[in-house]
C-alpha cells in the first residue's frame, strides 16, 4: 500500500532533520575543552580552540555554561520565526517540495557547523537560527504530503508512523553521535554533522523519485488504491480556495491543539536538549547518558506507535467517539508526565529513581495522537495552516526553557535547581491539558471550506471493512 510507503518516507525525512538538529546536544559535550585555568580564563566569553598538536587532539572551545545554553536554545530563535510562514509557503509549493528542501539545506548547514564553531560562537549560533528556520517547513510539509494519503479509519496510524521518526531520530543520534565523537579513528564530533548531511541529501534524492503529494500524480500506486483514496476528498480540495485567517486564529478549536502542543514541547524539547546536562548533574558518564538517553526515545517510539493503532481500533469499534478519544488520550498525554516531573524532585538525591521518572515522562510524549491528529479533523483543507501555528508555540517555548533554565542554575547549579525547573513544566502540562479538555473539537470547522464527501461521513466500520488494500 503507497499509503504506508508515503508514511514511513515522512518518518526517514524526520528522523534526518531530528539527527541534524539533535547532534549538537551530545557532541558539545566532547567540544567543550575541560582544563584548569584561573578564574578570569574561566569567565572569559570568547572562544578558543585548543592546538594540542603533540597528541593530534581535535578542537575544543571554552565555552562556560551560559555559552553552551545560547548555543543551544539559538535553534529555536529561528524556528519560531518560520513556522507559520513555513505553513503558508508549504501550501504553496507544496509537501514534496517542502520536504527536499528541508533536507538539502539543513544537509549543507550541518556539515558547516564544525567550520563555524572554529570561527566563534557568533557564526555558530547563525547557523543554528537558519537550521531553525528551515525546520519550521518540514511539519507542514509532512502534512500536505499526507493529506490526500490518509483515510479516515487509519488516520491516527498513518500520523503516529510519521511522527515516529522524531522518536527514532532520537534512538539513533545519541548513541551513534558519541561512538563517532569518542572515536578519533573515525575524525570524532566533526564526522558525526558530515555523517547526518550525508543521509539528508541521500534521503532528498530518495523523495524526488519516489514521493507524491497526490496519489494520482503517483506512477507506482495501484489504481485501486487511487480510486479509494479520492473517494475520501473534501469536494472543494483541489479548488484554490482563500485562508480564513481571523476565524482560524480566534478558534477555540485550533487554540486548544496549538496549547497542548505547545506545553508537549516546554517539556519535550528541554528534556531533549538539556537532558544530558541533567544526568551529568546526577553523575552520570558520557557512555551511561547516550544509553540512558536512548531507552526513552525507544520507549517513545513504541507508544507512538500503539497508541496511533489503539486510538483507530477505539474509534471503529465505538468504545469512544473520536473527540472523547482524543481528549482520553490527551489525559494520559499530559496528566503522567505532570506527575512524574512534579515528583522527580523528592528523589533529587537518588539518580536511579530520577531516571526512571524522566523516562516515564518523555515516553509518554508518544501519545500525541490527541493533538496532531486532530488537526486533520478540524479542518482538513487548512492543517498546514495549522500545523504553522502549532509549530510556532512550539518554538516559542523550545528556548524558553533553557533561558529559565539558565536563571535557576546561574549561582547553584544543582539537582534541587533542576527539580523546580521539573515543577514548572508539570504546572504548564496540568494547564493546557484542561483547556484541551474544555475546548477540543473533532470535526471539520465551518470555516474549513472543503465540504466532507459521503465517503468521508460514513462510519469507521464500513471504511475499515471497504479498505481493501
């Protein structure tokens, strides 16, 4: 089925771009020169690289804490900027195209980070707004891409593979991220950016040959399969129509989404990018974090996966409407990660214990099907749109955290700073979880446009049992 096919090219495209973005979050630690220097050396701002040439050592840079957090929260400066223009600009050049473009340039800036972190960290820090900036394409792209795709009855499935790749994306740049930068053998941290451009232009080559946005474009789908998936096509789908903004941006509806997914990555992307600093907090070793920060992103993966498959067989089978099962698993989406990250700071004192409440939480991001997926069903039409807003919010708090972060740690770096750091992100998580409760909806806006087919109205037993292939 080219359905799947399409899918699973969203997910190898998101596990690249999240490879390109995360590897920065691992190989600082190896970038970073650790020496004994006076103090004044200590709180020096400017970068300086080591010339050990007796034992053919790679660069390191001086970068104190407050350096490093810039450097790292930089990313999302850029990506706040694009992702509602990355929305608008994806709809008119479409998913495919998107896509590449995300690929080939974030290919091209990955493999210029190791030249700019030689020339300071004003350059590097550039480069990492402009990787910001063109991520902020990549999440409407995947939608235009799926959207003439996806049927109703596989629609969390489908959505949850392709968002998978985040998760994988994680497994897969932690662990090979350090083997490369501990291994001098194969040219440490600089080969991990080569290696990661590499697989982004290999992968752009892949989606100019073999994805579509529209299956009837598509030379290698079975008519079949062409036949059923129009038949799910909103009537006014293929007119140009206008973008409703002001009723978009006063939605209830949309706002609900973009807050649950906005509070779903306060804590997502700070445990992401400042998660290895909070093990070495806890005393962990670089070996022991890439492991450690692997086994939630596996655990991750898999919840994606089931909860998608779990939240379609929920609705055909009608244990629960499709917006009573949203907001079920936007409970569980929000409400046990709250939990975990609100107690995480009466173990402070027992890594152990820290760890396996951490993991809890990040696991449990796989169970978005509440808010990605339903994006598609409030307003089919427009989700790029959408998706550009919800990225935005997204952003927004990505280097937000590390800011907070960075107050809370200046004077006391420590694991009772880190837990009222965990406390804030808990209450953010409890207050968007009872608007999404409040105020999602399930089915399409009447500022949507498109008009739902028959097809599309019918129930998820007779579209299951329709399917066919």
């Amino acid at each position: 089925m080219k359905r799947y096919f399409a899918a699973v090219t969203c997910c190898l495209a998101y596990i690249c771009i999240f490879c390109t973005r995360l590897n920065l979050n691992i190989t600082i630690i190896s970038m970073v020169k650790t020496w004994n220097a006076t103090t004044e050396e200590q709180n020096s701002n400017e970068t300086k690289i080591s010339d050990d040439s007796a034992t053919n050592s790679l660069p390191t840079f001086d970068w104190d804490d407050q350096t490093q957090q810039q450097i790292l929260g930089s990313f999302y400066y850029g990506y706040i900027i694009s992702g509602l223009p990355g929305g608008w600009l994806a709809g008119k050049i479409g998913g495919k195209r998107s896509i590449v473009i995300v690929l080939l340039l974030q290919g091209l800036l990955s493999a210029m980070i190791p030249w700019a972190a030689g020339v300071g960290t004003s350059l590097l820090t550039i480069v990492r707004v402009f990787q910001g900036v063109i991520e902020g394409l990549i999440m409407p792209g995947i939608y235009i891409t799926l959207r003439k795709w996806i049927v109703p009855s596989e629609r969390s499935t489908l959505v949850s593979i392709a968002y998978s790749g985040s998760c994988i994306g994680e497994v897969c740049c932690y662990p090979l991220s350090t083997w490369i930068s501990t291994s001098p053998s194969l040219g440490g941290w600089p080969t991990s950016y080569y290696t990661y451009s590499s697989l982004c232009v290999l992968l752009a080559i892949v989606c100019i040959a073999f994805v579509y946005d529209d299956p009837v474009d598509d030379p290698y789908v079975s008519t079949r399969e062409v036949e059923y998936l129009k038949s799910f096509e909103l009537e006014q789908n293929n007119k140009d129509v206008p973008v409703p903004w002001c009723d978009i941006f006063t939605s209830t509806a949309v706002w609900s989404i973009i807050v649950a997914y906005t509070a779903f990555n306060f804590s997502y992307f700070f445990i992401l990018t400042e998660g290895p600093s909070y093990l070495l907090i806890l005393g962990f070793n670089i070996t022991s974090i890439a492991i450690l920060t692997s086994i939630p992103s596996i655990l991750e993966f898999i919840v994606t996966l089931l909860s998608g498959a779990c939240a379609d067989v929920i609705i055909r089978r009608e244990y629960l409407n499709v917006l009573n099962t949203r907001k079920f698993f936007m409970i569980l989406h929000m409400g046990i990660p709250a939990m975990c990250l609100f107690f995480i700071g009466y173990f402070e004192n027992h890594a152990a214990e820290c760890v396996v409440l951490l993991t809890v939480a990040f696991s449990c991001g796989g169970l978005y099907t509440g808010t990605l997926t339903n994006i598609m069903e409030i307003s089919k039409e427009h989700s790029q749109i959408i998706v550009g807003m919800v990225t935005t919010g997204a952003a927004a708090v990505g280097f937000i955290g590390p800011l907070i972060l960075g107050a809370l740690i200046k004077e006391d770096n420590t694991a009772n700073q880190w837990s009222l750091m965990f406390k804030i992100i808990a209450a953010v998580h409890i207050f968007a979880m009872i608007f999404f409760l409040i105020f999602a909806k399930a089915e399409q806006q009447e500022w949507s446009h498109g008009k739902i087919t028959k097809q599309e109205m019918k129930s998820y037993n007779s579209i299951h049992d329709e399917s066919g292939g």
